[in-house]
C-alpha cells in the first residue's frame, strides 16, 4: 500500500497559549483515529526550526551551520507518515489533520521502491 507524508507548516509566530493546547488535543484525537485504522505509520512534532543545524557535504568538506535551511514565512512543524488507498485517501486523512492542527497540510507520496 502506498505511503503518504503529511507535512505540518506554521508560521514561526507561536499561537496562543489556548489555541496551541487545543491543537494539541485535536491532534491526539486524530493520532488516535489513524492508529485505529491501521494507517500510521509514523508521526511527530518537531521542535522550533532555531534550534535545527544544516549539514552540508561537497567535494569532501562539511559545513553545518545552526537554524533552518530555508528563510521562509512557514517552517515544518511535525509530520505523520501513513498508508492510504490512494491519493484521494491521503486526501481525505489531510482535511481531518489540517483542522486537527487548525493549520495547512503538505500531502506528498513515497516515490515506489524498485522491485528486487
């Protein structure tokens, strides 16, 4: 069954405090819904993009620098990975994550892995 990535962007303006836990519990409600259709795969917020590092490797020489790899106004806040029919089905599972997280969903597939 093909896998889906569900991508959570945000803006680097925290929300507050009231709406930030609500999400929290509409997001459990719907962690709870995948698992119990044995569509999760895997899931999880990530913490403030400030706090990422970026390694870069090129003609033998690394360089990791701190904060995002992108200047941008949303960053990746968390992701789920899970299995769907298609990509209508991924689809319809985004809908219920964007308003669980009350915020917009990336929905990207897998590329297939090549037969052995």
């Amino acid at each position: 069954m093909p896998q889906y990535l569900l991508a959570v962007h945000h803006s680097p303006d925290a929300p507050p405090p009231d709406d930030m836990q609500k999400a929290f519990e509409q997001v459990d409600a719907f962690n709870a819904e995948v698992q119990a259709a044995g569509a999760w795969v895997f899931g999880g917020g990530l913490e403030p993009p400030e706090i990422a590092s970026v390694v870069r490797t090129a003609g033998g020489q690394t360089v990791i620098t701190d904060g995002p790899f992108a200047e941008t106004k949303e960053q990746l806040g968390g992701f789920w990975i899970m299995t769907a029919d298609d990509l209508d089905a991924a689809l319809a599972w985004a809908v219920k994550a964007s308003a669980a997280c009350m915020g917009p969903v990336e929905v990207r597939p897998f590329q297939d892995e090549p037969e052995s």
